[in-house]
C-alpha cells in the first residue's frame, strides 16, 4: 500500500505589502509548521524572530531570520525574549503561539508528570506567550496574535486527553483574549489544524496502512502541509482579515464535520 502525496505545490502565494518590515515572533520555529511560518512571513519582508527549545548553529540571523532558544514552559524565559525583541526591534506587531507537544498516551495509562508538561507548553505557555505580546502591542498601537489549537480540541480523539484537552482551551483562551484586548486594538485568533505532515504526526504519515486508515476519513483525502497553514498564518496576520478577531479557523481538509 503506497501513501499519497499531496497535490499542495509550495508557491509565492498572496502577497501582503503591510507585513513587510513588521516585526513577527513565531514560537516552535524549527518545527514543520513554525519553519514553514519563517519563511513565508520573511518571504513577504517581515522581520522574523523565532523562539523555539533548540537552535541549530547554522540558523545564523540572516534575510531578516532571527532565533532565540527559549523554553515557553519558562515564563521568565519568555519575558528575556520578549525584551531582547523590543530592544532590537522596537515592538511587536505579530505574534505566533506555534509550540506543541504531545505524547500520545491512553487515558487510563497518563500520568501527571506527562499531563502536567503537556498543559505547561499548550496551554500555559500560549497564555503567558500571548500576554507578554500583548503588554507590547498594548502600547504600540495593537497587533495581532493567532494561537495554535487543533481539530483534536474540536473533536474528541482517543489517545491524548491532554493534548485535546489544552488545545480545547486554547481555542476558548483565544476567544477570551480577543474579547478582552480588542479596545486595545490587538486582535486574537486561533487555528485548528488537521493533520499536517510533520514529525509530530510521522506515527500516521510514515506507516501506510495507518496513514490511509486517517486520511479516509478525510473528505480531501490527504493530509495537509506545514505551507499551508502558514498561508493561513499571513492571512491573520495582515490588514486582509482587519475585522476579524475572536475566532478558530479550521484548517483540516474537512475531517472535524465528517
């Protein structure tokens, strides 16, 4: 049984003139999602700092790329980015709560340990990611701030209650956020992605028979790409969704209404 690949063909896309020279932080940076999220935000001239546990030394502060190694479980870690960022660059206009982790794990068999890590960097680090952002959008003017949820916060999937749990919330925390913080002019919103062919979901994507087992349930018939949600990403971030806040987008291929 072979895997289908995906007909997503990776293009400029649509281009947003405002987000050039913009300062733009996206948390798990060197992940499929958060790389993919780099480079299209740099593509289109913002000025991209990324944060993630790890740096390579390679990843050296080029075309407008910038890494800073940060645990988002840390919040101590995250108030020294944030003020390393506005020292460089003066404010934030965009910022991307990108970091996951999940470990799947059968209720019955969870531990606290593994619930506990789980909610600190979903859940806990979103929030205290999205409230040193928005300190700085605050006095600045405003921005816009989009949290990674997931179809599994949607739907109720078996195998990671914590996972599902905290991106439940966080779809819900964005919800809040946005009521809160919309005076002052920043925007909130989340995305739900389906599944995305990254190394969180290599158990499905690198197995063929699990892989068609997911992806027929899909009425695309395919999983998604890391790209594409970073099209999404672009989309939240710039003056083409100025009124829109509040909200969860899922990208998904269609699986949470099968």
């Amino acid at each position: 049984m072979s895997i289908t690949t995906s007909p997503f063909v990776v293009s400029a896309g649509p281009t947003y003139p405002d987000l050039h020279g913009k300062t733009v932080v996206i948390t798990g940076a060197r992940g499929g999602i958060g790389a993919a999220a780099v480079h299209a935000f740099a593509a289109q001239g913002a000025r991209v700092v990324g944060l993630d546990l790890t740096t390579a030394p390679d990843e050296a502060s080029t075309a407008g790329i910038k890494y800073l190694t940060v645990d988002l479980a840390d919040t101590q870690q995250i108030s020294d980015a944030v003020s390393t960022i506005v020292s460089d660059h003066g404010t934030i206009d965009v910022w991307i709560n990108n970091a996951g982790y999940m470990k799947r794990s059968p209720a019955l068999d969870m531990d606290l340990e593994s619930w506990n890590k789980t909610l600190s960097v979903n859940l806990t680090g979103t929030f205290f990611g999205a409230q040193a952002a928005a300190r700085i959008m605050a006095a600045n003017g405003g921005g816009s701030i989009i949290n990674l949820s997931s179809y599994a916060g949607l739907k109720a999937r078996p195998n990671c209650p914590d996972y599902a749990s905290a991106k439940a919330a966080v779809a819900h925390l964005s919800e809040c956020l946005a009521l809160e913080w919309g005076p002052l002019g920043i925007r909130v919103n989340a995305i739900a992605p389906g599944y995305i062919r990254t190394k969180m979901s290599s158990w499905m994507h690198e197995d063929a028979a699990n892989y068609q087992a997911y992806v027929s349930k899909t009425p695309l018939q395919r999983m998604g790409e890391p790209e594409e949600i970073a099209q999404m990403m672009l989309h939240l971030s710039s003056s083409a969704s100025s009124f829109v806040t509040g909200q969860t987008f899922l990208v998904d291929g269609g699986i949470t209404k099968a």
